[in-house]
C-alpha cells in the first residue's frame, strides 16, 4: 500500500488556523502558535472482548449505553452522547525565538473529547488520545450535564496516541451520575467498507456535536510529519479511514456504528487544501488491550517541588534522522551521570539510551522531566535502557528516586 506524507499539528492548534495535513483532532485558545509533534505507530492486537472489567469491578448494566440496533443517527446519537466527555486541558508550551535566540513560556487552554469506557471502586475511567492530555497542568472533564469535575492522568501509551484519565467517584455528584452512561465497544474488525458510522466530540470545543458519514477505508497506513517540511515522520498503521467530519476537539472522541457501539477512537483529519473528508480513527480492536492496561496502572498526582524524585543525568534526544541513519534507538542518549547519584548505583552509564520510565515511551529529556513531577523520592522503578556495548538491546534497571533536597 502506498504511504501518504502528511505534516501533523498537535492538539493545540489555534481555533480558526488553515493548516496542511493530518491534523489531531485538538482545539486551543491562546495567542502564541501550537507547538508541532507527532504521534506514533498503532499497535496491532486482536480478539478484545466488549466487556469492560476493571479490577475486578464488572460494569453495572443499567449504567451501559443499551444494547440495540438503532434506525437513525438521532437515536445513535441520543443513547451514546452520555458516555462522551469534553476533556479541557491547561498546559504550559515553551516556544523559542531564533530570531532573539531566547524562549518563552505561555499557558495554553486545549480540548479534546473522550469515552467513559469503564470504573473501579474509586474512579471513574475515560479514555482519550495522548496527545490531548500531554503536559497538563490542569485537567478537566465535562460531562453530559454540562458539570465539570477534576481528572487525573491515569496511564498514557505516547507510542499510540493513547491515554485514559479517572475522575474520583466521590467527587461526582449523584446528578451527574444519573446522567452518565458507560461506552459499549463493538468490534472493529467486523465493519465493512460503506458501513454508515457516527462520530461524537467536543468539535472545536464549543461543546458535544454529532456528524455522520462511512467507513471508507479500513487498514489504512499514512506517514505524518512533524511539520510542513516533512521531517521526523512517524508511521500510523491500521487506521479506519471516514468521511464523517472530524474536527479540531473531536480527538478522543468516539467513532460509532449503528449500534451504538464504539469502533475507533478519532484521532486524526486530512486538512490540506483541496482535500475533503478523509478522517481517521484507532479501531477499537487495536486499542483496548492498551487501555485494558493503562485503566490498571496507579492513578499519580502532581506533586509539590520538594517532594519530586531525581536520576541525577543529563541528555539529549536522539532524533528519528540518528535513528535512520545509525540504527540507534530513539530515546534519551546519556550525556553525563552524577558521581554516586541514583542513575549511578542503578547502573546507568554515559552512552546509554532511556527508551521507558516505569513502562512509558520516553524520547526527550522534556518528557522524562515530566514524567518525574508525579514520582516521588524513595519511589523504586524499572527503566528500559539500551546500551552500545550490547548493540543496544534493550535491558531493564531499576533505580531508586533521590531525595533532592538532599543533593542541596
């Protein structure tokens, strides 16, 4: 199949921008431009079952979107727009200036869409793209009601553009609970091309709205690039391709078919000038194993300065064109590590490359200093590391947080 080069914009592209490209699904206020990045290859998985368990927690039926085979997209629409949330995410973006050769930082508003797809016996669990809430400051859900309440990052899988957030359940009120619906899946592999589909989301976050088309192609690989030059291009594979209208906020969002059941989670829009209707969406069977596990994972605050654990490293990222040209892994390649620090006694050596913290992708610096905000000192984890002198297999260290306080 022939790849297709696109540019992709993040979720937070200004409201009202003409871009080229596959562009996520995401919306923003703010003065300052979206920063630009891309998402990564689709994990193939197969034989998901509907039936959503969480930690041993069934779904209670009479809090499911109802199982039938709907006549109209009106009736689609009505039973499944309780199980779909607005996801509004405050962020702080870093923007350099070549020009003076200095950087500043801004506050940016972005919003998205999600999916309530499950509950434990503490939380509440949507799922959503990564890209929507990346480098959240602050998260937010607001559901059918129009009631907003504070989310919490649960688990995010950067390499497929997936993430789920919780909200605590004894922070709903019981009005809102009467409301809400969970999300039925359905199986994704089964649709045909032609099959009419729904699409929900927070469309340039002006609130929940409904578009309707088909599926118009299944299996779809594109290549999308970073920006409009086509750099550092990243392979999405096995994508569903419609023609319903997805829009900036729709990511997260639920692609549906005529049984009210989730079959994609939209992600992505073609944009460029003289293209129409070519939307794309993770087909639900390649993304619930991943968000299976990331519903499993220990929900993490923000936590206070003081309190934040440290490696004790310094490194730079390896960019996809070393990855292509050297063969390296892309990660974090380690400059220097600090004499008797934690990255020391873990084994970590300069030269290295990071590639996972605590099971999650990393390919910057800046995603591993994020990371670090919600792991506190003491904490014991597992890096992924690969190491020249083993031709870069991957091995796994654990290492123990410092107190950084202590270094001080």
């Amino acid at each position: 199949m022939k790849k297709k080069l696109f540019a992709v914009l993040a979720a937070t592209a200004v409201i009202g921008g003409s871009v080229a490209a596959v562009t996520f699904g995401g919306s923003t206020s703010g003065n300052a431009p979206a920063e630009e990045e891309t998402s990564s290859i689709i994990r193939t998985v197969s034989d998901v079952s509907s039936d959503l368990t969480v930690e041993g927690e069934a779904v209670d039926a009479e809090n499911t979107v109802p199982d039938f085979s709907y006549n109209n997209v009106a009736d689609v629409a009505e039973a499944v727009m309780p199980s779909i949330v607005a996801i509004t995410n405050k962020s702080v973006q870093e923007v350099n200036d070549y020009f003076f050769r200095r950087s500043f930082q801004y506050e940016a508003t972005s919003a998205g869409s999600g999916i309530i797809v499950g509950s434990n016996d503490t939380e509440l669990l949507i799922c959503t793209n990564n890209h929507v809430v990346e480098d959240a400051n602050e998260l937010s859900v607001t559901f059918i009601d129009e009631q907003s309440y504070t989310a919490y990052v649960k688990g995010t899988d950067p390499d497929n553009d997936l993430a789920v957030v919780s909200v605590n359940l004894e922070d709903i009120s019981d009005d809102t609970m009467d409301q809400i619906r969970i999300a039925r899946t359905g199986n994704s592999d089964d649709m045909r091309v032609g099959e009419q589909v729904v699409a929900i989301g927070n469309a340039l976050g002006y609130g929940q709205s409904v578009t309707t088309g088909i599926i118009s192609a299944k299996d779809r690989t594109i290549e999308a690039a970073s920006d409009s030059y086509g750099s550092n291009a990243t392979t999405y594979e096995n994508l569903i391709q419609t023609d319903a209208a997805i829009n900036f906020g729709n990511s997260g969002g639920a692609l549906l078919n005529m049984n009210g059941e989730v079959i994609g989670i939209n992600s992505a829009k073609a944009s460029q000038s003289g293209v129409e209707g070519m939307g794309y969406a993770i087909p639900i069977a390649k993304a619930m194993p991943i968000l299976e596990d990331l519903m499993s994972r220990q929900t993490r605050v923000r936590l206070e300065e003081d309190e934040i654990g440290y490696i004790g490293i310094n490194g730079q990222s390896v960019s996809r064109d070393a990855t292509m040209l050297y063969g390296i892994p892309e990660g974090i390649y380690v400059t220097y590590v600090e004499e008797d620090s934690p990255a020391m006694e873990a084994g970590l050596k300069e030269g290295d490359i990071i590639t996972a913290f605590d099971g999650e992708s990393i390919t910057s610096m800046r995603d591993l200093q994020y990371m670090l905000q919600y792991y506190a000192a003491g904490e014991t984890i597992d890096m992924t590391v690969c190491s020249s002198s083993e031709n870069y297999e991957e091995s796994t260290l654990t290492i123990t947080l410092g107190d950084r306080s202590a270094i001080q």
